[in-house]
C-alpha cells in the first residue's frame, strides 16, 4: 500500500486556509487505498511530521531529503506563495517524488496573475482591461506614467491586487482614483508586482473544475451569488458569506462556450493533475480571471462541490486526484 503525503500549511498569507482544506482530505481520506501521513509546513520553511492535524504542537522536525522515507506520492494542499507558485513543486521534483497537480512552469505561470493575463492577451484570450505596475522592475517614471494613464482612461471600478496571491488577500475594490495610492500600498504589503484591473458593471462570478492530465472531466459551470460587489478574504472564509448556485444560472450555450474556453486555458497553461477556471459573465460577454491550479478543499470550497456535482463523491475525488500523481 502506497503512502500518501499530505503537505499543509506554507509560509504564506493564506496559511490558515491551508490547514482547513487539509482537515477536509484527513476527514474523507480513503484509508483503505492508501496510507495517509502529514507534513505540516510552518510559516517559518520547516517541515515537521504530526499525528493529529488538530495538535500540530506535537510535531517532529524532517527534512527535505527524507521525506522519500515517509511517502510514496505528494498531495500539496498549500495555496499561495511557495506552495502554489512552484517553489514545493521543484522542491518535490528534486528529491524525485511523484506529486499531485501542476508541475512547477504551469504553477509558476498560473499563480503570477500579471505573467499569466499576459500570456493569455497573446492568445486571444477575453479578459477585463489591466495594468501591471512592477516595482520590482520598473522606476518611479515608469510607474506613476501608467498610473496617469489608469486615472484617465479606466472606468470605475478598479480593482487592485497583489500579482502573487490568492483568496482574496490584499484585494482593494475602489471607486474613486483618488484611492489608488492607498490600494496600491495594500497589494504592496503581499506583492511587489501590483495589478490595477477594470471593474465589470454587475457581473456573474463563473468557475469551472477540471480534473485530468491527458483526458479531462470538466464540470458544470458554477456560480457564486454576488450579495455585494467584491469578497474579502474574511468573507469568503471567516463569515462564510458567498453563496454558491450549481449549475449556473447561465443560458446553455454560455455553459457550452464556458467549458470549452476552459479546457482550452487549462490546456494552453499546461496544466496537469487539477484546477479550477475562474471567469466573469458582463453583458453576455465571457471574460477570464484567473486559474488556481491548488484550489481549496475547504467547507466552502467550489472546486470539491463542482465536481461532486458531476458525480464524484468527496473520497472519488481525491482518489482521483491522488491517482493523477506523476
């Protein structure tokens, strides 16, 4: 019997989140397939081993080049920074064991949300209007030129974001320009690449679950009910307040055009293992937002719901997923 690792946790802002799509494997793991052992990774870098996901105190320390001597295959369940951008993913390919989910470019590219609109404008890909402000890269010239040019062309709102994060962390909803600055100094404190995007008037939040490497299952597109115009990260996972309508209320030929613009994002990303499409509906126009190639796997989580809405029952799912691993 093979044994599965389950990483969680990761020194990034979405850490708690991390943990919570973690309790939701342990509790549906199929024990009868698999061995199941757990490597929490604490917001430090290191690695330790635990019992009881609950008491992750009682913990021992392992490293890297041991972790072929606890288990067969790797299941991350690390969203964000290092556990989602490839960092773990050439951590694991190094050490040689076999993984669940994107390999490390497609990680890289998916999780970097300005590379990624980038790539996809190259391919004819529908999204909102953008700027990418680099402070990494670029001068204060260069910088505050594209700010002018926000403030004068694009329509309110704006959103801002961090360009390397994820659950909604350091995401500013303006509606003024005169609130750019301190938007900006929000997705600073996560980033150092910050996206100002064109806000849509009333959209309808669409995502699509896809699970495979060669040959894929694709969901029935699904929604998640706006009672108000932008989710926080407290919202969607402290409140609980998103609501989620599967299959969306969306006419079936936006349904047929939506899976297929999916499947065709996930392939072009070289995607691998699972993820899930995330998309806007304005004015019966079908605009990309972006992939996560590690989902989440919380109570609240759409990627699980979808695809048990296709069938699969939450144990299916991650035996799939686990059987996906190369």
């Amino acid at each position: 019997m093979k044994t599965v690792g389950l990483i969680f946790g990761g020194p990034s802002n979405e850490h708690e989140v991390s943990i919570n799509s973690a309790k939701n494997i342990v509790k549906n793991f199929s024990y009868q397939k698999y061995k199941l052992t757990l490597i929490y990774w604490d917001k430090k870098g290191d690695f330790y081993s635990v019992k009881d996901i609950n008491k992750l105190e009682i913990r021992k320390r392992i490293i890297l080049e041991d972790f072929k001597k606890v288990f067969n295959i790797a299941l991350p369940m690390t969203h964000g920074k290092y556990g989602e951008d490839g960092v773990l993913q050439s951590l694991l390919e190094s050490q040689k064991i076999r993984y669940c989910g994107c390999r490390v470019l497609s990680s890289s590219l998916c999780m970097d949300k300005g590379l990624f609109k980038q790539y996809l404008s190259g391919q004819k890909i529908n999204q909102v209007r953008f700027v990418i402000l680099d402070y990494n890269r670029e001068n204060n010239k260069e910088i505050n030129i594209k700010i002018a040019q926000i403030k004068s062309t694009f329509k309110s709102p704006l959103y801002i974001k961090p360009s390397n994060s994820g659950s909604s962390v350091g995401i500013t909803r303006i509606e003024n320009s005169a609130q750019i600055g301190q938007a900006i100094k929000e997705a600073l404190r996560h980033d150092g690449k910050v996206i100002v995007e064109e806000g849509l008037v009333n959209p309808k939040e669409i995502e699509v679950a896809i699970l495979g490497n060669k040959e894929f299952s694709i969901s029935r597109p699904g929604e998640l009910r706006l009672v108000k115009d932008f989710y926080s990260y407290d919202d969607k996972y402290k409140l609980g307040q998103t609501e989620v309508i599967i299959p969306a209320r969306i006419s079936k030929e936006q349904s047929r055009k939506i899976i297929s613009l999916a499947e065709k994002i996930y392939k072009l990303c070289g995607c691998s293992g699972f993820a899930r499409i995330d998309l806007f509906i304005a004015k019966n126009k079908i605009y990309l937002n972006e992939i996560n190639t590690l989902p989440g796997f919380t109570d609240i989580s759409m990627y699980p719901k979808l695809m048990m809405d296709k069938g699969l029952s939450y144990q299916g799912l991650i035996n799939k997923i686990i059987d996906l691993a190369y």
